[in-house]
C-alpha cells in the first residue's frame, strides 16, 4: 500500500507538470513565478505567509521523519533520511508552483488578462 500511495501522486504530478507546461500562455506564468518584485521584499505580509507556506509544508514531512526515527536501527545516520525529505518536499513544493502557475498563465492567455490581474 505505502509503495503505491507514495509514488502515484508524483506520476499524475509529472502527468500534469507536461500538461501545464505546454500550454498556451504557460511561459508567462512561469516568468511570474521566477522573476522576483524586489519591492514585496520589504513588505512584512510577504514574509509572514512565507513562513507559514514553510511551515506548511514542511509539517506533511515530520510524519515521515517521525516513521524513519521509529522503524530504523539505533545506529542509523538519521540526518541523511532527514536531508533527503527536506529536498523531496523541497522538489515537490517547486513542481506544484510550476503546475499551478503555469496554469494561471494559460487562464490569463484564455481570458485576455495579465497574470497579475488572474492572480488576484
């Protein structure tokens, strides 16, 4: 069950990552996505949900740490279990904002609209 539950959902996220990234408009969302506003770095607001988005996220990976601690031997290097979730949760965090942005370009192209005006 473990084997199935924890691979299948990276292949619909490849599935919808080739989807999303070929559609029309997908480019704009991704330059959204990758180009920074220097100027919300100063606005506290961002940096608040960005801690929570991290927290967030990071949350769904203790319940995997907290099996890696209970199921492995005593003399097991931890830190590299420890490491490899926080990358793969990292990764996975990264292909979602792709999906999802590249998406939202894709509506603004349907629409008409800038990026930023969908985002809103």
């Amino acid at each position: 069950v473990v084997l199935v539950t924890a691979t299948v959902p990276y292949v619909f996220i490849m599935i919808f990552l080739v989807r999303a990234v070929t559609l029309d408009g997908a480019g704009d969302g991704l330059k959204y996505l990758f180009s920074p506003n220097w100027r919300l770095l100063l606005d506290v607001k961002v940096w608040v949900n960005a801690a929570a988005q991290n927290f967030n996220s990071i949350g769904i990976g203790f319940g995997s740490m907290i099996t890696f601690s209970s199921y492995n031997k005593f003399s097991n290097n931890l830190l590299m279990d420890v490491w490899l979730i926080a990358m793969v949760n990292a990764g996975t965090s990264l292909l979602a904002g792709i999906i999802v942005f590249s998406t939202m370009g894709n509506i603004g192209y349907e629409l008409g609209k800038n990026i930023t005006e969908v985002v809103a």
